[in-house]
C-alpha cells in the first residue's frame, strides 16, 4: 500500500539513509539526500534529486485537513562561481490526524537540466513551521559528458513502483510512477530489491534491428563473483534510450555487503556497457559463519542486559557505522525485535575485529560514557549522543585541543575543538555554542571537515557587532568601520570576537 501527494510519499517503512545519500544535519532537520544523473536523446544531461525528511524532526501544526509539516527546500547548482540552476519550493507533509502518532517520513523528486560539468550544489533548508530550525549543506556533483558509444545512466533503487493512469507527477517515467528508495540498504522486511536504470544510444552502436542481452548480476565482492541464484538476463532490441526495470528476490540474500551490476552484451557476448551500485542486505537468514542467538547471548552482546541500554547503545553506534547500517539503525533501534537487535549488534562489532569484537565494542563503550557524563543533558527530552558534541567526539573521537570559554565579555559560551587529521581532512577545526546560555547543548555552528555543517561568518554568531546605518546589513566595527572578514584589522577583531578568531587560527 502507498499513498501519493504530489511532490510527497508516505514510506511503506521508514527509511533512512545516509548518504551514499548524504544526511543533513547540523540542526534539528533531519534529512536525507541522494541523486542520479540521466541524459535524453537531445543530447543533455540532468540531474535528479531525492530528498527524504525525517517526519519526527519536524513540527506539525494544525491546519484546516489536519497536522501538517512544511519545509522550505533551496537548491542552488553552482559552477565557476555562476549559477547555473535553482529552485526554492515548499515542500509539505501528509495530513495527518495526530501530530505525535500518526506521522509518516515524505519525499521530494526534483530534475534540474545541466550540462557536464563540475558542480557545488548547496541545499538549504528551513522548517516553516518553525523558522529557528533550519541549516545548509554543500554537496559536490559532477556531470559527465554523455559517451560517444553505449552507457548506462547511474542506477536507482525503487520503494515503489505502479501505473500512473496518465495522471504524471515528478515520481513519472512514462507510464509508470516510480518512488526511489533514497540508498541501497535492504532490511528484513524487503523481500525484493527493485532497480531503475537508462541505456543510452544502443541504437546507434548496435542498429535498431539488433539484439543485445542485459545481465543482472549480485555480486560478493570478497570474491568478487555473482551468485549464480541472483542471475538474470533480459533481451532488447537498439534504441536510443531503453529502460531498464528489473527486481531481485532476495528473501534468501544473506545479510552482507554487495554489488548490483548490470552489463549490456553484444551478440558476441562482448560487454558494451556496465554499471554497478552498492547494495547492503540486513537479512534474518543469518550467515554461513554466524553465531547463533543462543551463541550471541554469551557474548558481550549478550552481556547488555538491559533492553533500554541496548537500544540506547544501538543510537549512539550510528556514528560510526556505514550508510547502510545506520540505516538499519535509525529504522529499528526504538521499535526493533530485541533479539534481532542483539544479532545486529553483534555482528556489526565482528566486522570491524573478527578475532576480538569485545575489545573493540569495549573501546567504543568507553566513548559513549564520556559523551554521556560530559554532555547529556540531563533529562529524557534528548539523547546525549544527539547532541552536535556528543556526535562529534563518536564520530571523530577525542579532540587534540578543546578551548573552552564560558564567561567572554559579549560573547555566548563556545568551544573550539581542534584534531591534528580526521578521515576527510587535516587541521579540522569544530565551533560549538549555547545561544540559550542556559543549557549544556551546544551547537554546532561552522566546521571546515567537508559534510559538517558550514557559516564563514560563524563569529557573527558569538557577538553582537553594529549594522550599517545604509541599510545594507553590513557589520560595522566599534569604530564605525565596515567590517572586511577576509581582512580584519586589530579594532575590528574586537568587534566580532578576538578571542574565538584567535583560537581557531592558533588552536591550543
């Protein structure tokens, strides 16, 4: 059963990603973002885009159908310094009855036309219905120039697929509406796995009159070989844009990390054409070398006794786990089967250290503790692992340099946190604050680590510096001067918070 509502679609489960998709955070919004390029037999390439947002990070209010989230959504595609596509649209919720209860995660499809190219796509958004939330990430995309034999487009995972009747919407492909799953996580309840892909100019290298055969192939990538059960083969004839719909049963697919390749073969059995997608399966028929839940059960695993505290632990793995374990996470870790759980948790700990998963589970318990004493927040209202530190600190671990500064004349509580080299950059640097000066969740509110949230006027934020009197919001000194961020003298560092400027540039 799905339901549809233009640019909207309540999930069948809730999904969530991450990012190959890539996750929004930063701020409360929670959302997910994903997208595919395409080409059209004119020559020109686009850009597809899927965005899902977590209902539950979202505020309802009552309208005249019922509850209802909506979110400002800003696209902003640019290349060389020039824009070259936009769009800014409302996207709205499902009406739903029950603010608390009854809502469901929705999804927007947008296409944005452009060439090949190199490109800095930022997206922005803010929830309407409560304006302080709201926050921007920056993504990069590149276009390749559309090949000169035949190629495929890139590969779409599908929740949903059915006839659309003639009525189209953004979800359309001809005849047929198709709702994308916004990455390649398959969880126990997926019986099937469903792929949407385009082949392109197989007319002109082949002749419309030719046969070609396209290979759907699972494959182990450990060995490197397709499982001879997934195998499947389909026969088309040349055309300029051919799609390609096809759908694996995998209620016997063994919880594991794969490949999905599809190949277009010649009648030599020639390979024209390849491509291939990440694909994780989390499925309840459990591995050749797994332990069974009686095993588990004398494992560390099994030592967390607690059902409340695994859960909890549960949340708090997410920032170290893959794209598609968190999605399992996120989908299971509140309302997921207790023993099913126990089995995820232990083998995600077993991938990581085969020979002593307790060990590294130990390491990373010791972790949590600290994100728990140093930064809850003492109450149930969120998670201490939530908070933009305690996600940091799991994520990346204990900082090399932590300022802390709590009483600096007009200035909110901070802290600047410093490591030497994490997995994306060298010299990363963090800036937290409270602007409530109240509470112990800090913000975070710019980093220069590629993904984290980002605001190069982040010392803005800590002060309070006059505004031109011309009306054009430009930030005045104490002297009255305008302030040149790429070029600060010694007056106007005073103005915007010499300190925090002088230990993000000197960490200590």
């Amino acid at each position: 059963m799905h339901c549809s509502f233009e640019k909207i679609i309540c999930m069948k489960y809730f999904v969530t990603l991450l990012l190959i998709a890539a996750a929004l955070r930063g701020f409360s919004i929670d959302a997910y973002f994903n997208h595919s390029v395409f080409h059209t037999p004119e020559g020109g390439a686009y850009v597809e885009t899927h965005m899902l947002f977590n209902a539950s990070s979202l505020e309802f209010k009552n309208a005249a159908r019922g509850y209802q989230a909506k979110v400002e959504l800003t696209y902003i595609f640019e290349s060389q310094g020039k824009v070259a596509n936009y769009s800014k649209n409302i996207i709205k919720s499902p009406f739903v009855t029950d603010s608390i209860n009854a809502i469901v995660d929705f999804l927007d499809v947008q296409r944005f036309p452009l060439g090949p190219n190199n490109y800095k796509l930022s997206i922005k958004l803010r929830d309407i219905n409560n304006p302080k939330d709201s926050g921007m990430i920056v993504q990069n995309i590149t276009v390749t120039e559309a090949s000169e034999s035949v190629f495929f487009s890139d590969i779409v995972y599908l929740d949903t697929i059915y006839q659309n009747q003639g009525k189209t919407s953004s979800y359309s492909r001809g005849n047929f509406d198709m709702i994308p799953k916004i990455s390649g996580y398959h969880g126990p309840n997926d019986n099937t796995a469903s792929i949407y892909a385009e082949l392109y100019q197989s007319e002109i290298a082949l002749g419309g009159a030719n046969d070609y055969l396209v290979l759907f192939d699972i494959i182990d990538p450990k060995t490197d070989e397709a499982l001879s059960e997934f195998r499947a083969m389909k026969r088309f004839k040349g055309n300029e844009v051919q799609p390609i719909i096809h759908q694996w049963n995998i209620e016997n697919l063994k919880t594991g990390n794969y490949l999905v390749r599809i190949e277009a073969r010649d009648r030599n059995n020639a390979v024209i054409a390849s491509k291939s997608s990440l694909v994780q399966r989390h499925s309840l028929v459990p591995s050749s070398d797994s332990l069974d839940d009686f095993q588990i059960s004398s494992t560390f695993a099994g030592r967390i006794h607690s059902e409340d505290s695994l859960r909890n632990m549960l949340y708090c793995m997410r920032y170290t786990a893959s794209i598609y374990e968190e999605n399992y996470i996120d989908k299971n870790w509140e309302q997921g089967d207790t023993t099913e759980l126990r089995r995820f948790f232990y083998t995600f700990w077993r991938e990581r250290n085969i020979v002593d998963p307790g060990s590294s589970w130990k390491k990373y318990e010791k972790r949590i503790a600290y994100v728990e004493e140093e930064f809850g927040l003492g109450n149930k209202r969120r998670h201490a692992c939530a908070t933009d530190r305690g996600r940091v600190y799991l994520k990346y671990g204990k900082p090399d340099t932590r300022v802390i500064q709590n009483r600096e004349p007009n200035a909110s509580p901070y802290e600047i946190w410093h490591f030497y080299k994490t997995p994306s950059k060298s010299n990363a640097k963090f800036v937290f604050y409270d602007p409530s000066l109240v509470t112990n969740d800090y913000v975070l509110l710019h980093s220069n680590v590629p993904g984290e949230q980002v605001d190069y006027s982040w010392y803005l934020q800590l002060s309070t510096p006059m505004i031109s009197p011309s009306g054009n919001d430009e930030p005045l000194s104490s002297s009255g001067e305008v302030i040149d961020y790429n070029n600060l003298n010694g007056t106007q560092m005073n103005s915007v918070g010499s300190r925090a400027l002088d230990f993000w540039n000197n960490p200590r």
